[in-house]
C-alpha cells in the first residue's frame, strides 16, 4: 500500500466544502413534501429517530474524530434511512461540541461520478468526509474494470497516513451488497476486480433493517414529530421510514392523476365510504371509473390500463397509491393504507357516498363484499340497498345472509318478506340446523306480530312432512287460537314418536282436561261433598295420565317414570308420589325408584326419610346412588356430602363434588369449597373454573388467577369479565367510606388487562368500577403485557376507555336528543380518558394531544383543551387550529373563534363549524341579565349562520345541529331531511334522533310508518315503495 504518495494535495476538480455549512439537500437528503397538512411551522426534515444501526455507527464516527481513517458501509433496501443515519452521525456532539469539527466533505455537491472520484482523490486533504451514498455508480457501474479502480483509490485513501483521518461512508442497498460481497467463485467468467472484492473488508458493514421493532413502533407513535407518529401508527409492517418517504409523494399524485386515475381512485373512496371491503376486483374498478368519468370517458380501449399503470406505480419508498394483491389470479387492488387513513378512516368529517357509486356496486360488487355493504346500509337506514346486498351474497352462496335479510325485515315491520325468506331457506338450504333456525325464528316473528292462523298456513306443509319444530309450532298456534284438542293431537303423535316434551304436554292436558272441576269457574266455596268429588275427579284424571304414560314407555320404550313421578307429585302431592314409587320398586322392581322417591322426600322436606332410600338403592346397587345421597346431604350435612363425593369422585364422577364445593362457598366457607375443586379436578378439568369463581367470589386473588390459568390450559377456562367483576365485586364490599381506592379492585383490574382477549369494547364489561384512581393500575398492565412505551399505553387505555363509554347498557345515548343544540358528554370514564390523553399529550405524543382536544371539548371542559392546545409544538397536525377555534368559542373568545373559522370556511373546511357554533349557542342563552340579552341573541344569530354554511358546505354535524336548532325554535320544516341526510351519512346519533321526532306529534304519523318500513334512498330522503327481491325463485 503507498502510504508515501502525494504528500501535497493536487488541485480538485470539485472542490470540498465545510461540513458544518453544508445542508441536507446539497448532500441528497431531501426534505419531505408536507402538502400542507401540518401548517407552515413544519421543518424540511423530520425530528431524527435513533434505531440500532445508530449506535454502531457511533463508534466509527468517533475513531475518524480521535485521528483513525474509518469506512462505513450501511447496507439496507431503499428508504429505509440510510443517507439520513449518516447525516445525523457526522452531525454529532461529543460533551457538547462538535464532534468533526474542522471537518470537510467531498464532494460538496452530491452526488459524483466513478471518473470525478478518480480525478479528485490525490487532493483529497486530512480530515475529510468522503460521501458516497448510492455507492453503485462507483463500485457497481457495469465497468469492472473502473469499479476496480475506484475501489482502489478507496482502499488507498484509507491506508495513506499523510490523509489521514478520513472518513469514508457508503451507502449499498441488500442487492448489491450481496453483488459485492459474492465469493470469487461465483463471479461472471472475464470478470475479476480484486479491489472491488478487498474492500468491505477494510471497512465496518452497519445493516439496517426495514422495519421498526415493536419496542421502535411504540416509541415512533409517542414522537412529538406528528408526521413520524402518523407514519407509525399506519405504516404497514413495520416500515416506517418507507411511509414517510412514500406519503407525501403519494398526496403528490393523488392530487395531480389525471382525470381516468382521479375518477378511478374517486370512485374507491367513494365505494369505501359506502362499507365496501379494502379490496376491488379490477372489473369494479373500472366500472366505477367510467361512470365517475360519464361522458368524458375516453374513447381508446386502452384508457382504464394506462389510469390503473398510473396508479400503481412505485414511489421511492417502494410504496403505490394502489397495491395490487399478491397471489390473486384476478386482479384486486386496494388504496395505500396511508391513503387509507387519510381519506377513509381518519377523516374530519363524514362523508356520503357519490350516488353515481351505488349502481356500480349494486351490478358489480364482489360478492365478498356485499355482506358487508348490506350492514352498513343498513347502518344508515338505506334499507332497499341493504336488502338488494344481502340478496346478492345470499345468492352467491354466503349461508348467512338471506337470515340477515330475513331479521332486516321483521325490524323494519315487513313480516311477509321475511316470511318469505325464511321460506326460502327451509325450502333450500342443507344444512338442518339452518332449516331450523329459520323455521323456529319465522315463527317466533309471526306469533310476536300476533299472527298465530300464518303460522298454520306456513308450517302446516311441513308439519304435515313430520318436521318435529314445525308440528311443535303449529301445536303453540292452535293453543293460541284456542284449539287445545287440535294441539294435544299434534303432541300426542309426536309423543307416540318418543318426544318427551309432547309426552309430558299431553300427560298434563289429561291430568288437567277442560273437563275437570278444577277447571270449572268458582263462584262459592265447594261444599265437602262437592269437594270430595273434585278430589275423585282429580285422581282418575291422574290415574288416566299415568296409565297413558305407562303404557306410552310400553310402547316407545321411553323411561317415563321420571315424568309420571313429577305429575303426580304436582296433581296429587308428594306422598301420592312416594306411594306410587313404593309400589314401582317393591312390586315392580324398579329399584331406581328409591332415587326418585329420595329426590321427592328432600324436596319435602324429609331429609332422613330420604337417606334411608337412597340407603335402600345403595343397597341394590343402583347406578347413581352414591350421588343421590350427597344431593340429599348438601343442605343438612356438608362434611357428610363432601366425604360421599369424594367416593364419587374416585369412581370417577367428580360432578357431586363440584356440587358439593358451590355449597361451601355459598356457605362462605371459600377454602373447604377449594378443596373440593382441587380434588375434583383431578377427575374433572371444569372443576378448575369453578373453582376460579369460587375464588374471586371471596376476593382470593391469587387462587383465583391460578384457577384460571390452569382452566385456560386446559381449555376450560371461564370468562375473565367473570372472575373480574367477582372481585371487584368484593373490594366495592369493603371498602371503607373515607378512601376511594380499593386494592382487591385494583389488582382485577389489572389482571383483566393483563389476561382478557383486547379486541374492541374490552373494557366494556368492568367499566363500572374503572376511576380515576385505578387509571395508572390499567396503564401499567397494557404495558407490561404488550412491552410498549409508557405513552402508548395511555393512548391504548384512554381509547378503550371512550370505547367502553359509548357502549352503553341501559341502550341511551350520550347526546342530547332533546334538540337544544348543545352537546355534554361526561361520564367517569371520560374523565378518565381524557386525563390519560392530556398526560400522554403533554409528554409529546401527537395522536393524544388532538383526542384529548377532542374530548375535552366534548365535555366543555375548554379551558383545559386550550392550555393543551397552548403547549403543542411547533409541528401540529392539521386539524388543531380547528379544534383551538372550537376552545375559544366554548370560552368566550367569540371574536377570535370567528376569526378562525371563517379562514378554515375560505379553505373550504367545514369540519369545525358545529363545534364553534355550539360555543357560540353557550354564550347565547336568553335567559341571561336583561343587558346582555341582544349580544346573546346576536350569539345564537352567529350559531344559526355557521350551521346552515355548515349545511351548504356539506358537513354532517352541522345538519344534525341545525336540525336541533330548528326544532327547539319550533320551526319543524327541514328538520327530518336534515336527520335523514346525516343517517344517510352514518352519523352515530342521527337515527335515535329521528325515532324521538317521529315518535313525537311534531310530525305526521305517515312518515313514521313509511321511514320504519321503507328506511332512506341514497340522497337521504324517505324512500318510496319498493319490493324485496323475489326470494321464491332461489334453489329453483
């Protein structure tokens, strides 16, 4: 190596710049494209994110500090940080100082050419940077021979002590590492480049992954960098930085496709925001297309292939504005999760679907989709849709739509239609639990409708065929209709088929005929012979019964004599019963008979007449016998019973000892019931659960969570919510009057987030006993279980907590219906939420500052929502200010408020017009001191105003809030248009608010009727007449 070489530095070509004035586009890191959503303060590059390659590549940067020429290789696919991780690592303080300070960097214009580093080396000085991102144009240029000698210049340049220290970094995507790096033997014939293979050995290789860790992504969502946050929270598997890097160039397109790609994606938004699934065949896409486009549609047959190539082209970050689904013999696309995100999911404000996409989908959809479609339509009350989509899955052979249809039906008040589907289903399907689903719910629909005669004309076919659900029903009819022979006739037959059920209907219609005195009205008390006579009655009428049951046993082989003994227990009495038993064992011998008279004494009451029978059939060796005695000894004898279960138990049945354990810890004796489970789940594995129960119902935690988990593994778990609220059900008991916290309430709380499946609402079923002071209890949980950040934790509770909130049990809703226009929102669970999302906010999560916002906002809590909106950063994300405009109004602010959302109005953003309106309606009450009544009348004017801009401008909240207005002012005109537009658009509170107007005599009873039965068309009106598809045609 000549380390002796140019000892002067040769003029350079391109000359080196000072490190610490150069920026990070002169050396090809470009600033993201913002778009505009963060506001102006946004800086070009996003606040830097340490991973794992960071720390490697400190000791490299400090060596070339400390005097020692270095080589960097960071290798890595595209858009995954690389250029940006050297940035950061050359930019580096050491103690607080600079720590390449005096440094130079070559060139100082990136990128350069293989023959501008060959012509610039010899003058290449001490303490220089040599910068090579993308490092394949010099060492991988299709040249062997002049990536040789580029990679000897390098090799050179690190080994020259008189240039030393230099500091070489090179950026290398996986590909052409492995080009590089590949064994000699392995290498094209002709091709050799000694150097090029030499020189990743001089240097350090750093790799940096793809894709974020877990413990990264939860760091990444906690940034106070709102575009990191965003791009974490979305980015799909992991890829973090390709997200960043890929959105704002997706926006770019998205805004700039031409007209075919802008009516394709303006069509998938659309169908998006009707409920269809995220992907579309390729036909439906460009159905949609063309209708968007109508008339401007182009006339070559190649324009739909040049908009989808359009949009499916690859932006650095590897990402699309669609992605085309792997694997898929027919083409399905979906939108860009991002893109997803921003138009779909995380939009300001609902959106109605363009009425051009509802015919498409009604021809075209995917019929995976339709299911879908049909729920969500009928979601927002557009019934004729929503049966037209299940009509469509069911005939695509999805087995549980027509049933869907069918309960559509009857909840909209058409019994015929659904009637007729589930027609349909029994007539076709082939699966006989279907069959009888459908006929036992068609007529539990029917007989609620009071309509027992269909029930006979509907049934009676298949009755007639002997299907045993359809003669039972057709029985219940003819009840109804006062029919009792028709009915007992139809039991009887099923009864001489072996149904015990209608064996034991016709034992009771014999033993209590129309007939019977008992039966006959009573005017006067009977006299004695009058009595005796009803007693004679009584015990013929049950001797017929239980001669017919005898004789029915005879003939079916049926054992009825459990039945028999429970009619004459119930017409005659317990002794009558204990009489004919007697009778059945001695002379009969039917020893099983003790059991059944031991059961009927300790019923009675006469426990120790009961043991000496269950002593007799022990005696003859009566299966069950040794169980009978515990159940007779459980209310008198426990120790007794337990000592008889555990011989039970050791044959093998472990159920009299599980028995016996719920009577010690009914009897508050939780550690003797534990034992019995213990020893039965030796036998038996749902001992476990019980005992786990047991356990919790006495506030024993740790037994508890052990029962549990063993229940778990051996699949016989109980419900978590269960064992929870048991506890907490025990620490509300005992706590004491001066302290709000409960440790037993504490510790279920945390077990429960700790073990019960997180899936939405998770929190729902222990809402009631969450407050404040356990909130930090729940945070700790999630975050141990999931190994998350501190902050996203909060976020993960204070959601679930809003979550549980809306899902209420008592069915009422948090909005006002009364139409008074303001909203309050408050409960202990919101409170709760927004202090985790205020505290979450204030350590710098972005994605908690705007729900907690949002949620104080909700509660008029304004004060607090505008000291945290005060403390946002310097890169707030975009709907902020209008959030700080909705604070000010609810304070007071009117003229700033006004101010600010007069300027979102000119960008034509109509999203927080209902909130400031409704802080202008706070200040506008007319109930106020006499002289401030015209500037509170001027306030309610200025609601009004934005409200109905609101409504032109086509924001929903703003059609609810008007709607609310008109009503309370009593002018009723629009006000049901306005509740039927926002339902249309799936607004959450929209249809309890029309039931209410339509339930009320504001409005004329035709319109209740006609919305209940016919629901909405798409444009938001009350639809007119309209049939359901002719289901009798299905099968055929």
């Amino acid at each position: 190596m000549d380390t002796t070489a140019h000892p002067t530095p040769a003029p350079l070509s391109i000359p080196t710049a000072d490190l610490a004035t150069r920026t990070p586009d002169q050396l090809g890191i470009f600033p993201l494209s913002d778009d505009g959503r963060h506001g102006r303060t946004v800086p070009e590059t996003t606040i830097y994110f340490p991973r794992k390659h960071d720390a490697e590549l400190e000791p490299v940067i400090a060596a070339a500090a400390g005097g020692t020429s270095r080589m960097a290789i960071l290798v890595g696919d595209p858009a995954t940080g690389k250029k940006r991780a050297l940035w950061e690592a050359i930019r580096a303080n050491d103690d607080g100082s600079f720590l390449l300070r005096h440094w130079k960097i070559w060139p100082g214009l990136s990128p350069c050419t293989p023959e501008e580093l060959l012509a610039n080396e010899s003058g290449l000085s001490p303490r220089t940077v040599v910068w090579l991102p993308a490092a394949e144009r010099c060492l991988l240029s299709g040249d062997s021979e002049l990536d040789d000698r580029v990679a000897r210049c390098l090799r050179n340049l690190l080994g020259d002590e008189t240039r030393a220290p230099c500091l070489i970094l090179i950026t290398l995507t996986r590909e052409s590492w492995k080009t590089l790096n590949a064994p000699s033997g392995r290498t094209p014939p002709g091709l050799h480049r000694p150097n090029v293979q030499l020189l990743p050995r001089q240097g350090t290789v750093i790799r940096v992954d793809e894709s974020f860790t877990k413990t990264e992504l939860g760091k990444a969502r906690d940034s106070p960098e709102p575009r990191l946050a965003e791009a974490a929270a979305s980015a799909p598997d992991g890829r973090v930085i390709q997200t960043l890097v890929a959105e704002p160039e997706l926006r770019a397109r998205y805004r700039d496709a031409g007209p075919e790609s802008r009516a394709l994606l303006d069509f998938l938004i659309a169908a998006l925001h009707a409920g269809h699934g995220r992907w579309f065949p390729r036909d439906v896409l460009r159905q949609g297309a063309q209708a968007f486009l109508g008339s401007r549609a182009p006339d070559s047959a190649e324009w739909f292939a040049e908009a989808l190539s359009e949009v499916t082209e690859q932006v650095p970050g590897g990402a699309a504005i669609l992605i085309r689904k792997s694997g898929e013999t027919a083409d399905s696309y979906c939108l860009a999760p991002s893109l997803e995100r921003h138009f779909v999911t995380g939009a300001a404000k609902l959106v109605l679907p363009n009425e051009l996409v509802w015919p498409v989908l009604r021809e075209r959809a995917d019929p995976e989709n339709c299911r879908a479609l049909a729920k969500e339509c009928e979601k927002r009350h557009l019934l004729e849709l929503s049966a037209h989509f299940f009509s469509r899955a069911a005939e695509n052979g999805c087995p549980r739509a027509r049933a869907e249809l069918a309960a559509m039906l009857a909840r909209a008040g058409r019994i015929d239609d659904a009637i007729s589907q589930y027609e349909t289903i029994a007539r076709t399907s082939v699966d006989p639990d279907r069959v009888e689903d459908a006929v036992r719910e068609g007529a539990r629909i029917l007989f609620a409708a009071k309509r027992p005669k269909d029930v006979l004309d509907w049934l009676g076919p298949r009755a007639a065929e002997g299907n045993r659900s359809a003669e039972v029903l057709v029985a219940v009819a003819h009840t109804q209709l006062k029919r009792p022979r028709k009915a007992l006739a139809i039991h009887q037959r099923l009864a001489e088929k072996g149904d015990l059920h209608s064996a034991a209907v016709v034992a009771e219609g014999i033993a209590s005929r129309e007939d019977s005195p008992r039966q006959r009205p009573r005017r006067v008390p009977l006299t004695p012979k009058e009595r005796a006579e009803d007693r004679q009655c009584r015990q013929a009428q049950l001797d017929e019964a239980v001669s017919y049951l005898s004789e029915l046993g005879e003939r079916t082989g049926l054992d009825l004599l459990p039945m028999i003994t429970d009619l004459t227990v119930d017409a005659a009495g317990p002794e009558a019963a204990v009489r004919m038993l007697s009778a059945k064992a001695t002379e009969h011998g039917r020893h099983d008979a003790y059991l059944l008279g031991a059961q009927v004494l300790a019923s009675a009451g006469q426990v120790e007449d009961a043991l000496d029978w269950v002593a007799t059939a022990r005696q003859y060796n009566v299966p069950g016998a040794m169980a009978a005695a515990v159940r007779v000894n459980l209310s008198t004898d426990l120790m007794t019973a337990q000592r008889l279960a555990l011989a039970c138990a050791a044959d093998g049945d472990a159920a009299p000892l599980i028995a016996v354990g719920d009577a010690f810890s009914a009897s508050d004796r939780p550690r003797k019931a534990l034992d019995c489970y213990y020893e039965a789940a030796e036998h038996e594995p749902r001992a476990l659960g019980a005992a786990a129960l047991a356990a919790a119902r006495h506030g024993l935690f740790d037994d508890a969570a052990g029962c549990y988990r063993t229940a778990q593994r051996a699949g016989g778990a109980p419900d978590p919510a269960e064992i929870a609220l048991l506890l907490c059900r025990f620490g509300e008991a005992r706590k004491t009057s001066d302290s709000e916290y409960s440790e037993p309430i504490a510790q279920a709380l945390k077990w429960y987030v700790g073990t019960a499946p997180l899936v939405a609402g998770a929190l729902a079923p222990v809402a009631r006993y969450i407050a404040d002071v356990y909130a930090k209890d729940l945070v700790t949980a999630y975050r141990t279980r999931e190994d998350v950040s501190w902050n996203h934790a909060l976020l993960w509770v204070a959601d679930a907590l809003v979550d549980a909130d809306s899902v209420r049990t008592d069915g009422t809703d948090r909005a006002t219906v009364s139409g008074s226009g303001v909203e309050l929102a408050s409960s202990t669970l919101l409170v709760v939420a927004s202090g985790l999302y205020s505290e979450a906010a204030t350590a710098g999560s972005v994605l908690a500052r705007e729900r907690a916002v949002r949620l104080l906002i909700k509660r008029q809590s304004f004060a607090e929502a505008a000291r945290l909106l005060d403390s946002t950063s310097t890169c707030p994300p975009a709907r902020l200010p209008g959030l700080r405009a909705e604070a000010l109004a609810g304070l007071g602010d009117l003229a700033e408020a006004e101010r600010m959302i007069e300027q979102q109005i000119a960008d034509d953003d109509f999203s927080s017009a209902a909130g400031v309106a409704r802080g202008f309606l706070l200040h506008g009450r007319l109930d106020t001191a006499p002289e401030n009544r015209d500037k509170a009348r001027k306030n309610r004017d200025k609601a009004w105003e934005l409200a109905e801009r609101g409504v032109r401008g086509g924001d929903i909240e703003c059609h609810v809030l008007l709607a609310d207005l008109r009503r309370n002012a009593g002018q009723p005109g629009r006000v049901l248009d306005l509740y039927c537009t926002a339902l249309a658009y799936g607004h959450p509170r929209a249809r309890r608010r029309i039931e209410h107007y339509l339930a009320s005599s504001e409005s004329p009873d035709w319109n209740h009727k006609q919305f209940r039965k016919y629901g909405l068309d798409p444009r938001g009106e009350i639809a007119g007449g309209w049939s359901v598809p002719d289901s009798r045609e299905a099968g055929r």
